[in-house]
C-alpha cells in the first residue's frame, strides 16, 4: 500500500518498501546550523534589508521543517524503518516539506492519526515560544517562521474544503490524512483557525509585524 499525500507539508509514506535497516531519522544539518545562527542573532533596527531577507528565508525553511518534524518523531518513535524529512519535498518547486517513512509493517491507525496531527503541534508550539519572546517575534528569522506557520494553519484548512480527493490529482493533506486515520477534521480545522485568528490578534496588539507589515483589525 503506497499513500501519497500531495500537498503543502505534506506527509508522504511508503509502506511497500521493506529494508533491514536500523532505525534511523536523518536531519539536514546545514539547516539546523543555519536555524540556530539566526535564533541566536538579536534583532537590529539597522538591519539591512539583504539580513532580514536572510533572516525571514531561515525562519521559513525552519518552520516548514519544524512541521515535519514533528510528523517525523511520531514514526521515529513508533518504530519506523527509516524516516527522511525533505525541505523542500519532492512535490513542489520550493514552499513545502515531506516525510518519507520506510516500514517493515503497517503502521497503527492511531500512530497514522497522532502523526498527521503532530506536524501542526510542534510549528505551532515553535510559533508560541517566539510569540512569548517580543525580540524573537520581531526578528526577521521570527517574521518568517510565524507568518508561514500561520499561513500553512489556514491553508491547510481551505484546502482541506476547497479541494476532493482524488480529483484534478488533489491526493490530500494533513487534515485529510487525520480524517481517513480516523480524527474528526472539522475539529482540527476549526482549532487551526481560531489559534491563528488568536494569534494575529496578539500581535495586534502587541504592535508585532507579520512578515513586516503592521496588523490593523
């Protein structure tokens, strides 16, 4: 049984290819590097624009590959052959992610449920620690990583609604992938837009940016 999920930070698993292999979850650590470089550099209002290009691009990848990894822990842990985070994926020319997942077996229903909820856990909780750090928030590598975070909440969710699967070759996304694991989308639909309504709200508030545009309700 192959499933491929064919969308933006999408999960994509393999369960026909058996290898006797250790298990093993393999990182692009030029990407870490390049995402601790930036956690670690305080944002300067004399930044130039080329420096919060490079910030904003860091924390785009960053947050893309937060996803997956999320999703990618769930089958780490639940003993998957190998598992292979891709950013970008193969299904898209730049703005996406993957996870391939080598099995010797099937996995659980409910492993295929926590998993395809686990991506929007960890960006989302990665989102939160820099939203409750102003400086962070604020930083072009914060700009970045919370504009896209929030932007593949609701993209996931229209979507999700917009799209049947299936059809003009849409094979579905994470929110898909928890319905047919057996979760209820609508209640995960409608958590991922009031958290990031909730989000754009605090922002508001607290005068921070979304990918340096001011916010005005």
């Amino acid at each position: 049984m192959q499933c491929n999920q064919n969308a933006y930070l999408a999960v994509h698993e393999n369960h026909n290819r058996y290898k006797s292999v250790s298990a093993k979850l393999r990182m692009n650590k030029g990407l870490l590097l390049l995402i601790g470089v930036f956690l670690s550099h305080p944002a300067h209002a004399d930044e130039t624009d080329v420096q919060r290009g490079l910030g904003a691009a860091a924390g785009i990848f960053a947050a893309i590959y937060v996803h997956e990894l999320g999703h990618a822990s769930v089958f780490y842990i639940a003993g998957a052959d190998e598992v292979h985070i891709r950013v970008p994926g193969t299904q898209c020319m730049l703005l996406c992610g993957q996870t391939d997942v080598k099995w010797s077996g099937n996995p659980t229903q409910a492993t295929r449920k926590l998993a395809s909820g686990a991506g929007f856990v960890t960006s989302n909780l990665a989102a939160e620690l820099l939203l409750h750090s102003e400086g962070g928030a604020r930083s072009a590598f914060g700009q970045g990583f919370i504009a896209t975070n929030l932007y593949s909440n609701v993209s996931h969710v229209f979507t999700y609604y917009t799209n049947v699967r299936g059809k003009n070759g849409y094979q579905g996304n994470d929110i898909d992938s928890y319905e047919l694991a057996g979760g209820n989308p609508h209640l995960l639909a409608a958590g991922l837009v009031s958290y990031s309504l909730y989000a754009l709200r605090r922002m508001e508030r607290k005068n921070i940016p979304v990918m340096f545009a001011r916010l005005r309700f």
